[in-house]
C-alpha cells in the first residue's frame, strides 16, 4: 500500500482517520529507521507481540493497536526518546493488563498471580526493566469500596513518583486518551473526561520535575499538550457560562 511522503510529519490522528492501521504501521516503521538493526529487530517483535494479544480489542471506532502504536510513534517522534526499554514498554504498556492470562500461561481467574507471571514472562523476553515500566503503569486491583477512579489517580501519582521512564510512556498514554477525546464518541466522551481531568496538574508537576528525562524543548511542548486536553475536558464538562 502507498503512503504519501508526508506521511512522516503527519498528525497522528490524521493517520488514523485517513489511512487507519496500515498508515500508522508505516509511520512506525519510518520511525524505527533511525534505530540499529538489533534495536529494530526487538521494537518489531514487541510490536508483534501486542498485535497478537490485542488482536479482538477495540477503542471505539477503532483497532486497540491504534491506540499503542500512537503512544510509541508519540515517545519517538515527539519525545525524541532513543530509548529502546522504553517504547517497547510503552507498546506493550497496557499488555500486563488486559492479557494476563496470554501472558503468562495461567487461568484468567488466577489474578494476582496471573499478573506476576505475566510481568515475568516480559522480564524473560525483553528484560527485565521493560517488566518493571510496564508495572508501573499497570493499574492493580482496586477496593470495590472505594471509587474507582480516585484510586486511578491515587495509583498514578504513586507510582509515577518512584519511575521517571514510567511518566514518559504515561504521559504519552494520557496525551493520547486526553487531547485525543475529541475524537472519541458515545458516552465514553464525558466518562474519559471525568477521568482524567483531575489527573492534567498530576501530570504538569511530574514532567516539570528535574528528574524527568526529557529536553526543556520537548517539555514545554508536553505541557502545551496538557493545556490543550484541559481545554477540551472544560468544554465538555463545564457548562456555558
């Protein structure tokens, strides 16, 4: 299939909305030119290995693969993160998750347990700091008493503070569920919004923060971002004035 030459400085979600899966497939595999062989043998194979688990999952309107192809194009293009442990982690940040029981080899009713097989199996395969990013953005089980998305918020802010790489796959994930709300529909629009309104000053401090390895430039263009799906939460939720 023939992509336009463009297509390496276009808008993620202009990809996705004109040319779907194959055109941020290929974007990705334009990113991954600048990488060394080896590196780009082991972002293909990560890759691969999220294609396979999230096969049958959608977003919306869309193949879930979308969504983690996105936030690993987003740490390379516009983070400029060289990093391989990184956006292999940030490609399978959601795989822990939502396949476990792929993962691991155990029953879906096994929990907790699931999940640490399944943060072993990553570890065996692509290291084991790959295994410890995509722990930290892992959300764990949550107390049926207590709201779900204040223990969201709870959970983010926790263990974001103990792992600087682990905000940098994060804040791709939430640019991508937040500025990108707009281009969700139905009702998951005010629930996203809901969600993750509180978390925009959570995520302004913690890539403010020193430690935060990522250039000065690239940071202000992630608060700029951080702005914009503030904007757009307010304009959903807010009533008019």
């Amino acid at each position: 299939m023939e992509f336009p030459a463009y297509l390496a400085t276009m808008p993620m979600h202009a990809i996705t909305e004109i040319h779907g899966e194959p055109g941020l497939l290929a974007r990705f595999r334009l990113e991954i030119e600048a990488f060394d062989e080896t590196a780009r043998d082991r972002l293909t194979e990560a890759l691969d290995l999220a294609a396979e688990l999230h096969r049958d999952d959608r977003r919306v309107r869309e193949p879930y693969l979308n969504h983690l192809l996105r936030v690993a194009i987003r740490l390379m293009h516009h983070y400029q993160v060289r990093d391989v442990d990184v956006i292999v982690a940030g490609l399978l940040h959601d795989a822990v998750e939502d396949h476990p029981a792929e993962l691991s080899g155990l029953d879906s009713d096994s929990g907790a347990d699931a999940t640490a097989a399944a943060l072993t199996a990553l570890s065996d395969r692509f290291g084991a700091r790959v295994a410890r990013l995509v722990a930290a953005v892992t959300n764990p089980a949550y107390d049926p008493g207590r709201d779900r998305d204040e223990q969201y918020r709870e959970h983010v802010a926790d263990s974001l503070e103990r792992e600087p790489w682990a905000r940098v796959i994060k804040v791709s994930d939430f640019t991508d569920n937040g500025v990108g709300v707009i281009h969700t529909v139905g009702p998951k629009v005010i629930r996203a919004a809901t969600k993750y309104r509180p978390l925009v000053p959570v995520f302004r401090d913690l890539v403010a923060r020193p430690d935060t390895p990522l250039s000065p430039p690239v940071k202000q263009h992630i608060l700029a971002q951080l702005d914009l799906a503030e904007e757009r939460f307010s304009a959903i939720l807010d009533p008019p004035a």
